[in-house]
C-alpha cells in the first residue's frame, strides 16, 4: 500500500514537501537551496554594474592578474560590497526570524519598527550636535545605538507578547512602519537644519545602501555583525528546545539589537529583508523556529545583494540605494502577510508558542 505524501502542518502555508524526506531532509534541502541561491547572487554581484565583467575575467581579477582596471573594481570596489551584502542581509535576516518567533507574528521586521528608529536617533542627535565627519564606526555611537535597538526591541516584544488578537498584530506592524516613516520624516527636518548630514542620514534615515563600501570599513563591522549572528543563533536553539521563555528573550533581544544597531551605524537601516526572508524560509520548511532561521540566513543574503544589484543595474551610473528597492518590494509582501495573520489566526507561522 502506498504511503500518503507527507503535508504541512495544519492551516501553515504549503512548505517544501518531498516524497520520502521527513521534517529535518526538507529544512536541509531548502536551506542548501537556498545557499546556492545566495551563491548566484554573490556572483552576479562581482561581474554586474557599471561595467560588465565576464566570468574569466572575475575570476583573473580575484587573483589579482589580468586588466588592473578590472582588478581595481573588483578587489577594492565590489569584493568589499559583497562580502558586506552577505554578512550584513544574513545578520538582518536573522534577527528578522527572532524577532517574528518572539513577538509570535511573521509581520514584524526589525528594519521597519522602532529599533531601528531608535537605534538611528542617537546618529542623528550626534550629528545635529556635532556634525557629520568623523561620526560613522565611533565606539560612542555603536554604543547609543545598540542601546536604542535594545530599548526599541524591548517594547516592541512587550507589546507584541501581550496582543492576543491576530488583527492587533497585524496593526502593530502598521503601526512600527509608521514609526519608521517618522524617523525617515526626521532625517528630512534634520537634514534642512544640517545639509552636511545628508550622506549619514540617508543610510540612517531607513534607506540603507552599500555604495561606499571599503576593506577598512569591514574590520568593525562584520566582527560586530557575526557576534549577533552567534547570539540568535543561540537564541533559536532555545526557541527550538525550551520554548520562548526568559533565557530565550534575553539572548534573542541581545542579538537583535547587536545586528540592528551595527548595521544602522555602518550601513544603514534595511527594511523588509527579515520579514521576506522569514515569509520565503516559512513557505519552504514551515512554521519551526530553528529550520526557519537555518533558512532565513542565506536568503536573507541573497535578498540583500539581489537588491543591492538592482539598484545598481536599474539606471545606470546612476546607484539607488537597496534599500529604496527593498522599500518597494516589501511593502506589498508586508500587506499581503497583514491579511493573512488577520485571516488564518495563530495557525499562520511565528504565531503561538515558539516550537
């Protein structure tokens, strides 16, 4: 007698079913799909941009041999970029998964609501106060912001832990995004009082980018960047064994605002990349914690560099920030899951207990 093919859990959306593969074959299928997704995009993203590279010559130029204009662009301009791309949209994504089994609604996106906003307060009072040069990567302004992430994390969990009510979830992400949209509307008023803040406050006013990016800026970040990465990590583990109590809270809360806080300083603020990159790895193994965030991670990644890249390609020379793109892509995804957690309840994924 055959066996009937393996299904979602109840009233969760269709996940990656393969006949024969129990829970832990598919959360590996996805998550090495998912890594080759990633992969592509990492490619993609050293040959295309103002100039096209061919693969023969990206790889020549990786060693260091071949044309040295070519060699100059990738090693110094794109290799940077990338490699920042990919730690910093897996960090985001991460923190993204965390926060969605925290809180228990897949709505919530920590570059959308008040950590980031808060987290990108104390960037913008500093540079108010003592003006643009010399801001971005100081120890006192990693610091502040981190701090605001964690205040912004704290109430935003607080809230979100006590409204039982899909719809009130729903609501809480409308109402972190017009939080965010605030802080964007004070970067705006900032930026009128102080034009030299202007490059700053665009990446912390909520359209983060990459352009910009150098080997030196890299020596602060992706250390800060991958101890968050460990911390939530950590957290979903205990998501996965122990449930959603303290010990799970306190670590998750810890590595999200790391990452919030890291990225905000030395990037800026990228909206939506947690909640598509949670939607992407919920609709692929389901609503468990652990295989959620083991996929999150690399699509996260490519999300962030697959934006990256169109902002590049979409007018050139001319760059646009990934995070007006993201902005662009995310906000009908966030409507589109707002309805859903209002329709389907606590049966969607990230809702109820933690598993």
């Amino acid at each position: 007698m055959d066996r009937p093919a393996p299904s979602s859990p109840a009233g969760a959306p269709p996940s990656l079913v393969v006949p024969g593969v129990g829970a832990i074959g598919r959360t590996l299928i996805a998550a090495v799909l998912a890594t080759l997704v990633a992969v592509l995009a990492v490619v993609l993203s050293l040959m295309l941009g103002a100039a096209t590279i061919a693969p023969g010559e990206m790889i020549a130029a990786l060693s260091g041999r071949g044309d040295p204009r070519t060699v100059l662009v990738v090693q110094e301009l794109r290799v940077p970029r990338t490699v920042l791309a990919l730690v910093a949209g897996a960090a985001v994504a991460g923190a993204g998964s965390v926060l969605q089994a925290l809180g228990r609604s897949p709505v919530l996106d920590p570059g959308a609501s008040g950590p980031v906003v808060l987290a990108a307060l104390p960037c913008l009072l500093l540079s108010l106060v003592g003006g643009a040069s010399g801001l971005r990567g100081t120890p006192l302004l990693l610091v502040l912001a981190v701090l605001g992430a964690a205040l912004g994390v704290t109430a935003l969990l607080l809230i979100a832990r006590r409204l039982r009510s899909p719809a009130g979830r729903a609501a809480l992400a409308g109402g972190g995004l017009a939080l965010f949209g605030a802080g964007y509307l004070a970067w705006l008023a900032a930026r009128r009082l102080d034009p030299g803040i202007a490059d700053l406050g665009r990446h912390w006013g909520g359209l983060g980018g990459l352009d910009g990016t150098t080997a030196p800026s890299l020596w602060w970040i992706l250390p800060l960047l991958s101890v968050g990465v460990v911390l939530l990590l950590v957290a979903s583990v205990l998501l996965a064994m122990l449930g959603d109590g303290l010990p799970a809270v306190m670590i998750g809360v810890a590595g999200i605002s790391v990452v919030v806080g890291t990225a905000t300083v030395g990037i800026g603020s990228f909206a939506f990349v947690g909640l598509l990159a949670g939607a992407l790895a919920a609709a692929a193994v389901g609503p468990g914690n652990l295989g959620r965030m083991l996929c999150a991670l690399p699509l996260g990644a490519a999300v962030l560099l697959l934006s990256d890249l169109v902002g590049r390609l979409i007018a050139v020379p001319v760059e646009h920030p990934a995070g007006l793109v993201l902005l662009v892509v995310g906000l009908p995804v966030l409507g589109v899951l707002a309805l859903l957690t209002v329709l389907r309840g606590p049966a969607f994924p990230c809702e109820g207990r933690a598993t």
